[in-house]
C-alpha cells in the first residue's frame, strides 16, 4: 500500500467556528491543497491539467471523526483505491499530529476528460501505471 504525505500544516484560531472548532470548510481546504501534490506523483501534474485533459471530482463523502483546534499540527495522507480507465479513486485522511488522531476522512471519485470535447476519456497509459502503483492494493 503506497502512503503519501500530501499535505502538512496547522490549524490557525480564524478557521474556527464559533463552538471553537474548526470548521468543515477548512477541513475540505486541506483536502484540495493534498490533492494537487497528489494528482503531481500520479504525472497529472499543473503542467498537465493546464493542457487539453483535466480531472474533475464527481462524488466526495467526508466523515468526520475527531475535532480539530486552532493550533493543531496535521498532516494528510493519501492513497489509490481503484483505478479504471477513465477513473482515480482515491482517499485523503487528515490526522491530528499530536495527540495522533484520526479526525477527517474524504473519499473522492475523479474522471479524466477532455476539455475540448466536455467528455471522459481514457487516462494516458503512463498516468494509470502510476495510479496503479499508488494503489492501496487492500482497499
């Protein structure tokens, strides 16, 4: 199973809500910053989706397990689930550094497309080897 640190940071106090969490907006922030050095290890890199083809999320599901504070240490981890020919599905744990905490998990469904046709299409050969490689072979 193929892990990538996709993301560190802290959590800051005007990303609270007013019950003194963080609210889910921020955490869904995080996840979009994870998701762009992610897409780069599987070769969708900036380079890449400025071009022709490009990915776009078609479901997200979000759980939330544990709360964040301001002035948390995170880190999101991320990992493949499946890949097939024109979808990356893939999964974004956010973890509170210390105490270690499980807090946010966002499971999304991605489609390759062609901008110029507004239609799916198959990933590039060498994008899905390296999603494959990437992927959580237990999920």
């Amino acid at each position: 199973m193929a892990i990538l640190i996709t993301y560190r940071g802290t959590t800051y106090p005007w990303q609270c809500d007013h019950m003194g969490h963080v609210n889910v907006m921020w955490h869904v922030s995080k996840f979009d910053e994870a998701t762009w050095p992610f897409f780069s290890a599987m070769g969708l890199t900036p380079s890449y989706l400025r071009g022709r083809y490009a990915m776009a999320a078609v479901q997200q599901n979000i759980t939330y397990r544990a709360e964040l504070l301001a002035g948390d240490i995170i880190e999101v981890r991320s990992r493949v689930l499946e890949v097939r020919d024109k979808v990356i599905r893939y999964v974004h744990e956010l973890y509170r550094i210390e105490p270690e905490a499980l807090c946010t998990v966002c499971e999304l469904t991605t489609v390759h497309f062609d901008r110029e046709t507004r239609r799916s299409c198959p990933l590039p050969p060498e994008i899905r080897a390296q999603a494959t490689r990437l992927m959580d072979h237990d999920a």
